[in-house]
C-alpha cells in the first residue's frame, strides 16, 4: 500500500481514535520483538485511526537509535494494512532529524516530534529546531506542544507557511487560551491532536476547541472501551462519558497519579491484567507494585458492567481477517 502523502495522513489522523502502543521488554530489559508484534498486529485489529510507536507510552526515551529503527520497522511489518504507522524523533536537533530520517527510510507515515532533550530555548531556537527535522524528512510531521517544547502561535504559523509536512499540533500542556490562540491563527492548516496524560479526562471539553481526537494510553489493554469511549466523545454523550469518567477513568487516574512516571508503568499493568504481559518498564521508571496491582486488577473487573455498557451503545469494528477478541 502506498504511502499517504502529508494531507492525506492528517485528515486520516484527525478522523479517528489515536494510541500509543507500548514496547515490549524481555526480564533482561532488551526489546522483545515477537511480543511487540503481537501486541501491534492485536491493536492494529481494531478500527484505529493511527499508531504511534516509540513514543512516550512506548518508552521511546529509553530507546537507542538501533532499538528505535528496531520497533518502528517491526510496526511497519506488524501494523494492518490501513493503519498509519506513526514513529518518533526525539533528542538532540541531529540525533531527532537522523531519526526522523530513519523512520522514512524504514517504511513510516508520519513523524511526531517530541520536545528536545532537556534545555530551555526560545522560539527562534525551536522554530530552527523543527525547520531542520521538517527539512529532512518527506513525511507528514506533528510537534508536540510540552515540557520544553512551547511553541508560540505564530512560531506555528511560520512553520506552516514554510513547510507543507508540518500537518498536526499535539498539545500537551492544557493551556486552553494558548490552545485556542494557536487554533485561531492555523486553522485549518493544520489538525489538533490531544496530548494529556490519560486524555479521556479532557476528550470532551477539547472537541469544542476543535481538537477532534486524542492518543489513548488504555487503548493498549482495553481497547474497546477506549474507542466506545472516543465514540461517545464524538456524539457529544454526555452521560456516557461522565459514566466513563466515575466508574473507570478517574479513579485509575488515582492509581496513576501516586508516583511520577506510573503514567506508563500503569498501562503495562493493565496489559498484565488482562493476560498480555508486555514485560517490565525501564529505569528510572518503575512497574506498578504487588498493592497497586492488585488495585487496578479489581478496577478492571469492577468497571467492567460499565465498559460493555459503552461498547455496546457503540459500533465498533474490526478489521477483516484479524482475530481482535474483546478483553
């Protein structure tokens, strides 16, 4: 299947339910590569609108530059026909446009750029940093507005009215006057993506501002609540989603929110909860501990009247061929 070109990726990107899917670790902390197919090919089942690999949830900052080549050419082989396969470039300006450069050459949609390593910069310096990661690459890219990484409206505008790939805007920060500020000046131009650690909490209120879909962490164990979840989202349900919000959502972001760093851990725990072991996270993050555990293990299975409730008001597919059993 032929590669989308930059406009078409962001309105296949902007149209659908988003995740991040993790990457799997053997004991000894090495990539698990079978694990990470199965995993990919098992998400890839469902109707997704993309994946972004080696990401944030994917434990991409952990990742060498072989290890990142490793896991996004094992998505381009796993992923379902349809489904774009969206990688990474982090880093360093050079270490990020080499990366970004690999991801194109091993079969990739899209790029998204996360904030650079560590250091504080002013427009200028971002604005040069993204211009040279947009320069190297001909696939669709998206800047992920966080930590360091600020950018201003009209660094945003200048960006788009000089590279044509630049197609999407992650906001990571949940500063609505900015947000709005940056929809107002782009419009059109680019899509909105939410980027809020568990995103469903803020699904709602951001589709009113234009920002029409979000990458879901939960997506990689509970997949089917997380897209009647978005499909509640979409049609403005209300009672579904503060239904979602009480029984599920929040009080795993209780669990979540006692140690920085579980926003990961926690998702790798579900998958272990629900008989898809996906291995350790990698320092300096932590796996969940025996208590916690055992806490979301019962979460899922209390929530789970709830969550065939939402499926069920849903219309949920799968894609042809594929074994995508509900979990």
């Amino acid at each position: 299947m032929s590669r989308p070109m930059p406009a078409e990726l962001a309105q296949t990107l902007a149209d659908g339910l988003l995740s991040f899917p993790v990457t799997p670790f053997s004991a000894d902390l090495a990539v698990d590569r079978p694990a990470l197919i199965e995993h990919l090919q098992w998400q890839s089942s469902y109707d997704v609108a993309g994946l972004f690999v080696a990401g944030g949830t994917g434990e991409g900052f952990s990742l060498s530059l072989a290890e990142h080549a490793e896991v996004t050419a094992a998505a381009v082989q796993a992923v379902s026909a349809g489904v774009p396969v969206i990688s990474s470039a982090a880093g360093n300006t050079a270490q990020a446009v080499e990366m970004a450069r690999q991801a194109e050459q091993l079969g990739a949609d899209g790029i998204l750029l996360m904030p650079p390593y560590l250091t504080e910069a002013s427009q200028a310096g971002l604005e040069a940093h993204v211009s040279a990661v947009l320069r190297a690459t001909r696939l669709g890219v998206i800047v992920y507005h966080r930590a360091n990484a600020r950018y201003s409206a009209q660094t945003v505008a200048r960006l788009a009215a000089t590279h044509e790939n630049l197609i999407g805007f992650k906001d990571g920060i949940g500063d609505l006057e900015h947000l709005a500020t940056v929809r107002s000046v782009n419009g059109d131009r680019l899509f909105y993506l939410g980027g809020l650690p568990t995103a469903e909490t803020f699904a709602l209120p951001l589709l009113q501002m234009g920002v029409s879909t979000y990458s879901s962490a939960m997506f990689n164990f509970v997949p089917e609540f997380a897209l009647g979840f978005y499909s509640a989202v979409r049609r403005q349900d209300h009672g579904a989603v503060q239904d979602a919000l009480d029984a599920f959502v929040l009080p795993y972001l209780e669990i979540r929110d006692r140690e920085k760093g579980h926003g990961v851990s926690i998702i790798k725990a579900g998958l272990r909860a629900v008989g898809r072991d996906a291995g350790p996270v990698r320092p300096p993050l932590r796996d969940l501990d025996a208590q916690e555990q055992a806490q979301l293990e019962a979460l899922i299975l209390d929530a789970a009247p709830m969550r065939e409730a939402l499926i069920a008001s849903s219309d949920l597919t799968t894609r042809p061929g594929l074994d995508a059993a509900a979990v």
